[in-house]
C-alpha cells in the first residue's frame, strides 16, 4: 500500500526540524542571525500552510509569486523545506562578513513577512 499522501506532508515540517536541530553545524559557530532566519523562516512556513488549510474559507490568499494564490500543503512544505536547505547553504558558502549580511537580510525580510501575516489574523498551523 503506498504511503498516505497527507501523512507524509502532516511529518515533512517536523521531520525537517528535527534534522535541522540534530544535526550538527557546517560551520563552527552558529549565529543569533542564522537562527533567527531559520526560525522565521519556520514560523512563515506554519502561517502559509494556515493559508493552504483554511485559505478558502478565510479569505486568504498567498502572494509569493513561486507559490501561486492557493498552494497546497505539499507545495507549501517543498517550497519552505527549500528555502531552508537554500538559505543555510548560500550562508555556508559566504565568507565572513558576506555571512552574517546574509543572515541579517533574510531575517529583516522573513520578519517582516511575518509580521505582516500575523497582523492579518494567520496562525502558525503544522
């Protein structure tokens, strides 16, 4: 019997999670800035799945273009566990301080995302 769809994108949010928290760094310091992204990056993925669950019912609408207006929730778990996989790994890749700048701007963007989906009324939904 093959797996079941919805399962598989309920686990895939907490399964990248617990790999982000076991595993140990590439570099050997970790930034507040690094995990300040990785976690707004986390609680906008919880926020666009609140959108895919309830969008219809809601009224809500996705705006990031990559996503489309009313993604799915295996869409949306692709799309963010993605980003996360991108956005560490061009940090990796930068030298200090291209690093740190990196870190900086993707929590200045992701925050402010953020905090704009939460001024709109959306929970963070795994």
């Amino acid at each position: 019997m093959p797996p079941n769809h919805r399962t598989l994108s309920r686990y895939a949010p907490l399964l990248c999670l617990a790999c982000l928290l076991c595993a140990p760094p590439v570099k050997a310091d970790v930034s507040g800035w690094q995990l300040a992204a990785n976690a707004l990056i986390l609680a906008d993925w919880g926020q666009t799945r609140h959108i895919a669950a309830n969008g219809e019912e809601d009224g809500y609408e996705e705006t990031n273009p990559i996503l489309g207006p009313r993604p799915s929730t295996s869409e949306v778990n692709l799309y963010f566990a993605s980003a996360l996989v991108l956005t560490n790994g061009v940090g990796w890749l930068l030298p200090e301080p291209w690093e740190r700048r990196w870190f900086i701007a993707v929590t200045a963007v992701q925050g402010a995302v953020v905090a704009h989906n939460h001024s709109i009324g959306l929970r963070i939904e795994f």
